[in-house]
C-alpha cells in the first residue's frame, strides 16, 4: 500500500503522537501507514458509512493491527475518547470541517490536520473559536493542488486576506503557492472574458481583484 502526496504529508504532520483520530477514515489507509511507520502508536479510525468502515475494518485486520486500531462508524467526533491527541480530517470542505470543530469538546487532542477539498478560507475561521494555524503548505496529488492547514488549540486573529489566502502561505509565498493563485486568476479571467456584458459577476471580479493584490505583492520594490 502506497499513500499519495497528500497523505504522506499528513504523516509528517502527525509525526510523534501517541494515538490518531481519522475522520472520514475510508479505508483506513492512513492509519495503517501511520502504524506500520511507527508514526504514532495506536488509533481511531472513524467513518460516518457502514460500506466504508467495513471495508477498513478488514483492511486492518489484514495489515495484522486489530489491536492497535479501532474502526468505528461515528460522525465527526462523537467517538472520540481521552487517549486522542491528534485528529485528521481530509477530503471535504472547509466549512464541513469547521463545523465539526467549532463548537464541539475536542477532549485531549493537541494537534489538527486538515486538508479540505474546498474553501479553506472557510477552515481558517476556527481561528475565532480557539485555534491557531501553525502550519500551511501547498500539497500536490493527482495533478491538483491541495492546501493542508495545521493547527494546534491557542489564540490568532487574522485579517481578511490572511483569512482568505492563509497567514503563513501569504508570510513565505512558496512557489507552489503562487502557482495555484496564477492559475485561479487565469481561469477567473478566462471566464469573464466569456460572460455576456450585461451579466452580473461581482463575486468573481471581487475573487480576481483580490488574488492579483496578493501577487503584485511580490513585485513591490
């Protein structure tokens, strides 16, 4: 078995923990890999679906780790339990995440790592409920570009653009980065260039014009 980018970035990520809460776990691949590399030394694997947890429970019997992870048809932390201390969420959407977390008693859990599949602006708001962004980097899989935002229970305010473009992302401006924004400008400017003169597209010239501040960022003297 053999991760992608994405997962394999998680796994340096939670490097050093004692046990992994997975959510939306699938086939309880990351948990395994996390075993077997001695990344941390036990875990939950969670999955809101019957098919999926099946699927994962024998995936982890096979590897020969029965003991060491629970698989468990939950929804988001409903089956977390005091020997967590670091909890994945991947593959949904920003908003998604930030609901399962905002409000809800995250127990022991000292480190999160979360690559949503869209809006991670949305994530980034957990900022107002207790969270802190220690970590951003741009994680390529498939061909496509994936933000990971990791984040430990502690203080920070952001402004709007570090709320929509990541405050750490925006402070080191990796190239791959950078790329990701280029090509949404492009794509964004390639589709007004299609829309009728008279059609209202506000929310795009507004996305556009905020992207292009970020990049003229870098050419300032």
């Amino acid at each position: 078995m053999r991760l992608d980018a994405r997962l394999q970035s998680i796994l340096e990520a939670i490097q050093g923990f004692n046990t992994l809460y997975d959510i939306g776990t699938d086939h309880a691949f990351l948990p395994i890999k996390a075993i077997e590399q001695g990344v941390v030394k036990s875990a939950i694997a969670v999955d809101n679906k019957k098919q999926p947890a099946a699927v994962a429970k024998r995936n982890v019997k096979a590897a020969g780790f029965e003991d060491r992870i629970r698989v468990l048809v939950a929804e988001g932390l409903d089956a977390l339990d005091d020997t967590c201390d670091v909890a994945v969420m991947a593959g949904v959407g920003g908003a998604t995440i930030r609901n399962v977390f905002k409000n809800h008693d995250t127990l022991n859990l000292k480190r999160f790592v979360f690559q949503p599949n869209t809006h991670p602006d949305r994530l980034r708001m957990l900022t107002d409920y207790g969270y802190c962004i220690i970590d951003e980097r741009i994680v390529h899989a498939q061909g496509m570009p994936y933000v990971m935002i990791t984040m430990e229970k502690g203080s920070m305010t952001l402004n709007e653009q570090e709320r929509l473009f990541g405050p750490i992302l925006l402070k080191k401006r990796p190239k791959a980065f950078l790329t990701m924004l280029e090509s949404e400008r492009d794509y964004i400017a390639g589709v007004l260039d299609t829309l009728p003169a008279n059609v209202q597209a506000d929310a795009l010239k507004e996305r556009l014009l905020k992207i292009e501040e970020v990049l003229y960022e870098g050419h300032r003297d």
